[in-house]
C-alpha cells in the first residue's frame, strides 16, 4: 500500500479514536448537547471508514466516490467541531483546538485528492 493511503488511513483512524476518547468524557460532564456530539461522532469516525473502504476500490470511479464521502464527513465533522469550540461548553479546549486542526488537514489532504482524481486520467 502506498505511503499516502497508509498514512491518510492512520490519520483519520487517529482522529476518530481521538475525537471518541474526548467526547465520551464530554458526555460524561454533560454540559454539550448529546445531538451535537453525536453528530460529530458519526461525522468524524465516518471518515476513516470511507478510507477503509477505499482500499478496496474496484475503480477509479469508485475511488472518487468514496474519497468525496470521505471529504464531506470531514467537513462536517469540522462543522460540529467549530460550534462545539465556539461554545465554550468543552472542558479541554487543547483537545478541540487540535481536532479542529486535524479535521482541517484531513480536509486538506481529501481535497487535493478528489480534485486530483477528478482532473487525472
């Protein structure tokens, strides 16, 4: 597997295990709104999932479609995360700061990689 799908697949494994660690202490404290969290939990582990499943692309179409879900999880996810931050209600705010980092690498990376599958033969 090359470097990249192995990294990408690392990383936002990374991320949702990070994001699952805070939110379940999150939830525990009770002060963010369960809708929220749950909606940034199934945003934020649906894109390892979608990357999952990339690895198994029977084609390029395939790929492109997966990746997209992929990127559209992660720009959700940043979304939930942004209004979470915003509200001040979370208790570790290094936390949140560093999964609103991450979900915008995450992002980042999955552009560049559906505009690259869009564009390329």
């Amino acid at each position: 597997m090359p470097t990249q799908r192995r990294d990408l697949l690392e990383r936002s494994a990374a991320f949702a295990t990070r994001l699952l660690r805070c939110f379940v202490a999150e939830r525990k404290r009770g002060l963010i709104p369960q809708t929220l969290l749950q909606q940034a939990l199934r945003a934020g582990t649906a894109i390892g999932a979608h990357n999952a499943e990339a690895q198994s692309a029977t084609t390029r179409r395939h790929l492109l479609a997966l990746r997209s879900g992929a990127l559209r999880e992660a720009r959700e996810a940043q979304y939930w995360l942004n209004l979470i931050e915003q509200s001040g209600l979370c208790a570790d705010p290094a936390e949140i700061g560093w999964l609103l980092a991450e979900s915008g690498e995450l992002v980042a990376i999955l552009s560049t990689s559906v505009k690259r599958l869009r564009t390329s033969p």
